[in-house]
C-alpha cells in the first residue's frame, strides 16, 4: 500500500505560477512512476505529466514547456511546477503512484483555480 498527501494548490491569476507537492508513505519501495493528473468539471481525468525511476518524463502536449515534473532526492517526494497558468489549467490535480505490480494508487487531489 502507498499513500499519497498533495499539497499547494489554490487560487491564481493567469499567468501566475503555482507548485503542486505530492509525498509517498507506506511501500514506497515498489514505486515505479509517479505522476499528475487533473480532472476539470465534466470532463475525463487526464495525465498532465509523469516521471519514471530512472527520470523519464512525459508531459501531456497541453502543458509542454509550462510545467515541470520532479522528484525530491528521497525519491518519496513528487513536485509540479506550473508556470504560466491558463483558465483551462483549472482542474483538481491528483497525485498518482504506479507500482511494479502495476497497482495504481492516488492522492485525494488538491483544487487549481486560474482565474482573475
């Protein structure tokens, strides 16, 4: 079992920056990928970006270039710097951890609003 807390949502202007963080308790040791993902009202989740062990990155083509996947030293620690925020960036945002096993565990999500 992994459990995930996110943290630094909240409210901003566009154009603004916001840091979303995210920490791993439990397994962590059988972590393989961690990621973000957002689900805006009415609409599907989707991955905004992941990152593998061995620091491969994948970004969805929305937020190339404005936000940035990272991963602490402890490894247990999940970062999203976004910057350059757009009103279609409001979403909740979910921390997520894939396994080994292929198990997918999730965050309880944290609110961005961009708005003015």
């Amino acid at each position: 079992q992994v459990q995930l807390v996110e943290s630094g949502g909240g409210l901003v202007q566009p154009g603004g920056s916001l840091t979303l963080s995210c920490v791993a308790s439990g397994s962590i040791f059988t972590i393989y990928s961690m990621g973000w993902y957002r689900q805006a009202p009415g609409k599907q989740r989707e991955l905004v970006a992941s990152i593998t062990n061995g620091g491969s990155t994948n970004y969805a083509d929305s937020v190339k270039g404005r936000f940035t996947i990272s991963r602490g030293n402890a490894k247990n620690t999940l970062y999203l710097q976004m910057n350059s925020l757009k009103p279609e960036d409001t979403a909740v945002y979910y921390c997520n951890v894939r396994t080994l096993a292929l198990h997918n565990y999730w965050g309880q999500g944290t609110q961005v609003t961009v708005s003015s």
